[in-house]
C-alpha cells in the first residue's frame, strides 16, 4: 500500500479483493502509517511501559510445519461461532473500535494483526458471534513475498512455491477456550490443501504453550527455534 494512501481511502475500498488488485499496481512501502498507527491506539501511559519492556529484549519462537497430506479429513469441533469468511475492510474499522475494551498485550497482539493489513497482506479471515468478531487469522502466499520483503524482512522468511504461511491468529478474550482456533486452522490448512499447497509453516513463541499445544494437536510440528530481538522497540528473527 503506497505511502500516500489515507486510512479513510483504505476504509472506503470495499473488500480486499479490491484491496488485492491495487497491491498489484502498487508498489508496498514498508512500515507505512506506523507512527500514526501507534500514536492511534496506544495511550502515553502504554507506550512507556512498552519502551521500558523493549529497550532490549530476547526471546525464542519456534517454526512450524505442516505437511498437509496429514490434515485430517474433519475439523475439530468449536462451541458456538460462525462460518469463518474473509475478512473486509468494514472488518478492519470495526477491529479498530475494540482496542478500547482490550488490556494492553491484548492490544499489541490485534495491533501486530491489523499491521498485516496496512502493510499489504490481504488475506485475512474473520469468525463471529452474534455480529462481534470473535477469531481473526491470516494466510500468506508466496505470491506476497515482496510485502515479506518490503515490510517483514527480518521477521518472515520468503515462502516457497506450494507453500503458505498462517499467521498472527488472535481470539478475542471473551471467546477463548471455545475451540476457535483449532477449528479455524482446520479450514484454513485445508483450503490451502485444496489450492494445492503442499506446506504450511507457522511460528509460535516458545511460551506461547496453549498456542502450541493446538498447533501441535492439529499436526503441526516444531522445526526450527528461532531467536527474536528486541532493541528500543525494534524486532528482528534471526533464523
Ligand atoms: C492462542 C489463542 C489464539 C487460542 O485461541 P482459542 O480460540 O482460545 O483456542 P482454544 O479454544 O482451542 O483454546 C486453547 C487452549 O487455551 C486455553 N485457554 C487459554 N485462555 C483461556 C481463557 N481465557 N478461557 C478459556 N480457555 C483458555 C483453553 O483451555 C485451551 O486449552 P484446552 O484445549 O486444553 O482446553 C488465544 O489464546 C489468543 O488469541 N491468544 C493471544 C494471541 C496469541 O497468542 N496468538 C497466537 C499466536 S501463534
């Protein structure tokens, strides 16, 4: 998404699809809006305590492989929730109006989310409950590795042909431990059996345990640690 899109352009497109098309015309330029990103959702009192938590800071995450020849043929069963559908821009307005009711991780988590978007990933899926987004995660395809390149360098590794990456799924705290996100890696991991994708990774934070139990549970399997930095507020993986 070019430098000179406002936000109000962004939320008047319609669906990503049209989302999809400017990105082919339009070169991504890294990190855009952050700042004002920042400034928009995180109060002063936030921002202090992330600085103070980020001057340096190390932590591990582990890659994850899928081979999906393995998925199994029915996916987990969740309590509640509807079908999941992909994500629009009305969805991105709407995710922004929650950051008020969230608790400041809960915050940089939808925020690292909602970066997808900015930055030029478009595939993002949403499921409901009763109007309210309850689960929301992405699906990366190698035909986005230059948003990979632009904007997540050192964060992402570029994804191969017949591979695809899941990422950044978040449940809104309300609707935790209903089985949204191994039924929602279900669907995604088997659409992307049925676009004939071989491969799907993922990376968790090693501490991230029920992340990892469900990944794990849904046949995902650890293949790399990954070290994560962290130096006034600026990360990278070294991998
Ligand atoms: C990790 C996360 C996506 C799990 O989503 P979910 O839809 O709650 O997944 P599940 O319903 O399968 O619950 C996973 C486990 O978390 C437990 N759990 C964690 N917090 C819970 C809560 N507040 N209420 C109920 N259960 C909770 C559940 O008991 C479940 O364990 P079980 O399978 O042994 O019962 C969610 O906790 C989350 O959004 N966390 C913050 C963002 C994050 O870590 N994302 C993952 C990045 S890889």
């Amino acid at each position: 998404m070019s430098k000179m899109t406002t936000r109000n352009d962004v939320l008047s497109m319609p669906s990503l699809e049209s989302v999809d098309k400017r990105h082919d015309t339009t070169p991504v330029a890294a990190d855009s809006g952050l700042v004002s990103d920042v400034v928009r959702t995180f109060s002063v009192g936030d921002l202090m305590t992330l600085v103070a938590r980020n001057v340096f800071k190390v932590n591990h995450c582990y890659m994850l492989h899928h081979n999906l020849k393995k998925l199994p043929l029915t996916p987990p069963r969740k309590i509640g929730g509807g079908e999941l559908r992909k994500m629009t821009c009305n969805d991105i307005e709407h995710l922004h109006q929650k950051y008020s009711t969230l608790g400041l991780e809960d915050k940089q988590e939808l925020f690292t989310c909602l970066r997808f978007f900015k930055n030029g990933f478009t595939d993002g899926y949403v499921l409901e409950v009763d109007g309210n987004i309850a689960y929301i995660q992405w699906v990366i395809s190698s035909s986005e590795n230059d948003v990979i390149r632009a904007s997540y360098r050192r964060k992402l590794l570029p994804l191969r042909d017949n591979e695809k990456m899941i990422d950044n799924a978040y449940t809104f705290p309300a609707y935790r431990g209903l089985g949204f996100m191994p039924h929602v890696v279900w669907q995604l991991l088997n659409r992307c059996r049925d676009q004939g994708c071989r491969r799907v990774i993922t990376y968790a934070r090693k501490d991230n345990v029920n992340s990892l139990n469900v990944l794990c549970g849904m046949g995902f399997k650890i293949t790399k640690l990954v070290s994560e930095y962290k130096l006034l507020g600026y990360g990278w993986r070294s991998f």
